[in-house]
C-alpha cells in the first residue's frame, strides 16, 4: 500500500514538473522548418557578442539564455557536476556555468567550461558526450517530440573551454557562444 502511495505522489510531482516547464512540445519537422525560416531571414543580422577568452562561463551562458531561453532554466552548482558528468574531472576546472530545465520535462541543457589546461578539456568531453548519450536515452521514449535538441546537440572543445548545448535553436546558441570563445 506504502508503495502505491509513493508511486502515486512521484506521478503527480511528474505530472506537476511538467506542467511548470511551461510552453509546449513542438514537433521536429515543423520546428526544424521554423528554425531553416529564421535563419534565413536573419541571416544578414549578426549577433553582436564581445570575442574575449578571458570571458567568464556564466557570462556566456546569460548571453545564449537572453537569445535562446530553456524553460525554468536553473543553474546547477559545482557540487552536482558528478551527478551529470560521469567522469568529469571537477578539479581540473577553473570556472564553469551549468543550466538545465529544472522539471527534467524537457531535456535543454547549457554547459559551458573552462579548464586549468587544454588537457583537462580533451579529458572532459568524454564526460559530456556520455552525458548526451544518457539524455538520448532518457528522452527517446519520455519525449520523443523534444529529440530534435538533442539530435542536433553541439559538444565543442576550443583550447581549455567545453561547451555543450542542448536547445531549441542549437545553431545560434552555438555562435553566440563562439562570439565568446572562437
């Protein structure tokens, strides 16, 4: 009976997670062809973003959240890196910023590292490539409709940075993010 009780409250913190994700799922076709229109249409505009590899991670990551928003964005804390990051070497970063949707409804995701040294960065994409595996995983059959994010996912080593993103508009997150860091 226990059982049933904790079954049927962890569906309904689900069910209410969900709901306060906010917006709805649109589909990948549809989606994909919204996002081909925008960037054809913007294609002359740039996004004005300093060039600095100096910048701070979290500086990055308010600038590709004011672009491309994720839904209750919520910022992890470096205590909970090896919950996500399998592997991560958490020593060996220097400053990092970390964004999920905090309902786990959808599977956005913001990461962006810096690391003591080149080294320690070709380490870490280990660690985030097997963190886009498990969130394929997870999302194939929890939201199918979301897997266009994570299909076009981006996972990018540049000198000591890192950065993964897992968005509704993975293409420009990603150049706002090399307006940062090339």
């Amino acid at each position: 009976m226990k059982k049933k009780i904790v079954f049927a409250a962890l569906i309904a913190a689900l069910v209410c997670g969900a709901a306060s994700c906010g917006g709805t799922a649109t589909p990948a076709a549809s989606t994909t062809a919204a996002s081909e229109t925008a960037a054809a249409t913007k294609e002359s505009e740039e996004i004005s973003v300093p060039i600095s590899s100096d910048a701070e991670p979290g500086e990055i990551t308010k600038a590709v959240l004011d672009e491309v928003p994720i839904n209750s964005a919520f910022e992890k804390k470096a205590s909970s890196l090896p919950d996500y990051f399998d592997g991560l070497d958490v020593d060996a970063i220097d400053a990092f910023s970390y964004y999920i949707c905090a309902s786990g409804a959808y599977p956005d995701e913001i990461a962006v590292f810096r690391f003591n040294s080149e080294d320690s960065a070709k380490g870490a994409v280990k660690a985030v490539e097997d963190r886009l595996a498990y969130q394929k995983e997870t999302y194939e059959t929890y939201t199918p409709d979301e897997m266009y994010k994570i299909e076009n996912a981006v996972i990018r080593q540049t000198g000591s940075w890192v950065y993964y993103l897992v968005t509704s508009d993975n293409e420009k997150a990603d150049s706002i993010v090399k307006g940062f860091i090339g």
